[in-house]
C-alpha cells in the first residue's frame, strides 16, 4: 500500500478509507441495515491486513455505535499511531437543547463523547459533518481551534457545504490564526460531478484535499441499470437522479464496458476514474463485505487511459447538485458555460436536456 501526504499536511494517509457507517446496533438508530459488531470487526481487521490506516466514522452513526464498535476493533487489532481516525460531528444525538449543531458547547461535549466511545485520547481528523447556520462561523471556528489546541484533535476537516462557505472558513482561519480545515468530505463520482464547478478547484487553489463519500453513488456504478437493493431504495437522495436517467444509463453501461474490456469488475473502473482527479486524496468505501475492500484495493492498480475516461465522462449532464440547486436557469447557464469551468471536465450538453 502506498501512502500520501493529505494536501499540505504531514499525514501520511491510505489511498482508501473505510467508511463506518455500516457499523453499529440497528436498534440504536440510523442506519437501519448496518452490521453487527462481529461483522464488523472482520471487516476493520481486513482492511488493516490490505495496508487501509483511515477509518471514517461520525457521532450520529447508530447513535454512536459506530465509534464504539470501531474503537474496540482499533484497540485489539492496531497501533494507535499507525491508524487515522476520521469522525464527524453535527447531528442531533438527543432530546433536548444544545444537542445537535455546531455552537461552542456542543463540539466540547460532542468531542469528548466521541473521544469516549472511540477508546482514544485523540482524534486524528474531525469534521464538521454539515454547516450549522444558527451558529457564527467564528465560535464554530474558534472552539474547533480550541479542540485542536488541547490536545483532543490532529487536524480539522469540513464536508457538504457551498463552495463560498468553505472559502469564507479558510478565511477567517487564516486570518484569526487559528488551527486550519486540511480536508473536504464531499459527494463525487461518475454520476455526480457538480463539485468540479466550484469546490474543487477551490481546493486546489488552497491546498486541500478531498475525501470522497458515495465514489460508487450508493452502489449504482457498481452493477447493471436497472439493478438496485433494498438499501439503496430506502434512501430518499437515491431517488433525485430521476431528471437525469437517460445520460446515468449511458454512464452506467459505459463503466461496465469498460471494466468488461479490461476484465475486471464495475467497481474497479470507477473507482480507478477517481483517481485521475489531483485533488481526491481517497475515497471513502462504505464496506459491508470483505470483498468490496478487496475491489477497492484492486483498482489501485488500474490506470484509465484518456480514452477510456473520456468515454466515462462524455455522457454527463449537469444535474441538481447534492446542496439542492434546483433553478432551471441556473442549471442551462451551468451547461452553457461548463468549458470554462477551472478543471474543465463537465462537458458540454444539449440546452435541452437540462431545463
């Protein structure tokens, strides 16, 4: 396994994490088809044994299950110093005020909760799981700074929000001296490309790396159209791909005849296509098998050539971006201008496929 420095960082990060949503007690709470504890460990202990040292988690997983199942699997299988901790905050965890959010009193009490259910004296990389706008972005700020000052988190990371709202933190860190985001959590893959507009280049430009979640698009790039699982048709942000069946199809059908021609299996493609873009440090592989770890590391080996890339991305049409830009005008003015976008991968699409 090689390993990379995260951005501008001196962190030395697998090219896959594992995701740990699917980890925890189904009684607990979201979500409702994770794994037991067993299962779980199997599948943390599998992918250490592959060289993966980031492991994704968040306080809302299984109502903490997640991190405490995670944490008793990291204590017995690994060295502390060799494995990144990735976890998250934001989300209501109880009845009550001053539960959910990102106000000063939430992260203290949410980061020393994680801290405990985690078995660890520190977090390696903690993100703000989504923008709390009742909150000042400078006592969001200040107190992540604090955290980081005592010891209880290494670095500090964002996910899922604008791209000027992202811009405006970095601002206001650099400018208050304070402890700095060094990774974006966000949505992208071969079905979802809305973030090369903005976000992405933006990363660029301040030496951030991102981590991908969803680089499957909950499993659709990984079998035929038209195949879907139970768990998959549970989740209400499945469904928004409606408006833009026709071109997923031909994206879809593109990567299995591309993972045909090579012999390897649908996954390993899109995974692989991930990889072409610099500012993707790793995707995040929501594993609930040993062998989609295996799939994940096998893409590692697999260079898409410009051809083959270029049949995976000429079918993309601009779509409703996961923060919910649903204004017809906006989306023909995306498509208008999508050549001149800073990475300038979105291709150009008919008007009329996207009003």
């Amino acid at each position: 396994m090689q390993y990379a420095k995260l951005g501008r960082t001196g962190l030395d990060i697998s090219p896959i994490a594992i995701g740990c949503m699917g980890f925890g007690d189904p009684s607990r709470g979201y979500p409702s088809w994770s794994l037991d504890e067993e299962a779980s460990r199997r599948l943390v202990r599998h992918a250490l044994e592959a060289g993966i040292n980031v492991f994704d988690t968040a306080n809302l997983y299984s109502n903490g299950s997640s991190e405490e199942i995670l944490g008793r699997a990291l204590k017995d299988f690994a060295h502390r110093e060799n494995v990144v901790i990735a976890a998250k905050l934001s989300a209501p965890m109880r009845d009550g005020p001053n539960s959910m959010g990102l106000s000063r009193k939430a992260i203290m009490t949410e980061v020393d909760m994680s801290l405990r259910r985690l078995s660890t004296d520190y977090i390696d990389l903690y993100q703000i799981h989504r923008r709390d706008r009742t909150t000042p972005w400078e006592e969001t700020l200040a107190a992540l700074n604090d955290v980081v000052k005592a010891g209880k988190v290494r670095y500090l990371g964002a996910s899922s929000m604008k791209a000027w709202e992202f811009g405006k933190a970095l601002h206001l860190q650099e400018s208050n001296g304070w402890a700095r985001f060094v990774s974006m959590q966000d949505s992208y893959n071969l079905l979802d490309r809305e973030e090369e507009r903005e976000m992405h280049p933006l990363c660029i430009d301040e030496g951030v790396q991102t981590i991908i979640y969803s680089p499957l698009n909950r499993g659709r790039l990984a079998r035929p159209w038209g195949v879907t699982t139970a768990r998959a048709e549970s989740e209400a942000v499945y469904k928004l791909g409606a408006a833009t069946a026709d071109s997923d199809k031909l994206i879809v059908d593109a990567v299995g005849a591309v993972a045909e021609e090579r012999g390897v299996g649908r996954p390993m493609i899109a995974l692989a296509w991930l990889r072409r873009n610099p500012v993707v440090a790793a995707p995040i592989v929501g594993a609930l098998k040993a062998e989609h770890i295996d799939d994940a590391v096998a893409s590692l080996s697999i260079s898409l050539t410009d051809e083959e890339a270029a049949r995976l991305e000429a079918p993309y049409t601009p779509r409703l971006d996961h923060q919910g830009v649903s204004d017809p005008a906006m989306l023909r003015r995306a498509a208008e201008t999508a050549t001149g976008y800073s990475i300038s991968r979105l291709p150009v699409r008919e008007l009329s496929k996207v009003t």
